[in-house]
C-alpha cells in the first residue's frame, strides 16, 4: 500500500468548491482546505505508486481551477 499527501494550489475563491470534487476521486481518503503555500491537502491510499502519480495528473491537476499540485509519497508505515 502507498500511502501519499498531495497538496493542491487553486485559483483565488476556488478551493470550496473544488474540495468536494478532490474528495471524490477513488484513491482520495481525505481531504481538507488548509491556510498556507497551498490551499487544499488531500490523503491517497493506492496500491502502486502509479495510482498516486494517476490521482495528482489526470484526477487533481485535471480540474479546472487547480493551478499546482506537489506530491509526497509517505515512507513510513
């Protein structure tokens, strides 16, 4: 199991109305508007780390309104 943090930048006023969709996506367990260099932290569980690099391009970055996305794979277990 790769367990991974992917922080997402948004265009000003978009991150309420992109958290839900960030949310749906398959591999997203969790995800929360944060104050800092990045406006929303989603939580990944996947079984390859291929499925963590999926959910950041074609599911994250794929959202209109998302400017940014920076991918931390966790090394712990």
């Amino acid at each position: 199991m790769v367990h991974a943090f992917i922080m997402v930048k948004t265009g000003a006023g978009e991150s309420e109305q992109l958290l839900g969709p960030v949310r749906d996506l398959e591999t997203v367990t969790e995800a929360h508007i944060v104050a800092g260099a990045y406006d929303i932290i989603a939580e990944v569980d996947a079984d390859e780390v291929y499925e963590v690099l999926k959910a950041a391009s074609s599911g994250i970055q794929g959202l209109q309104g998302v400017t940014d996305t920076k991918t931390y794979i966790a090394m712990d277990d």
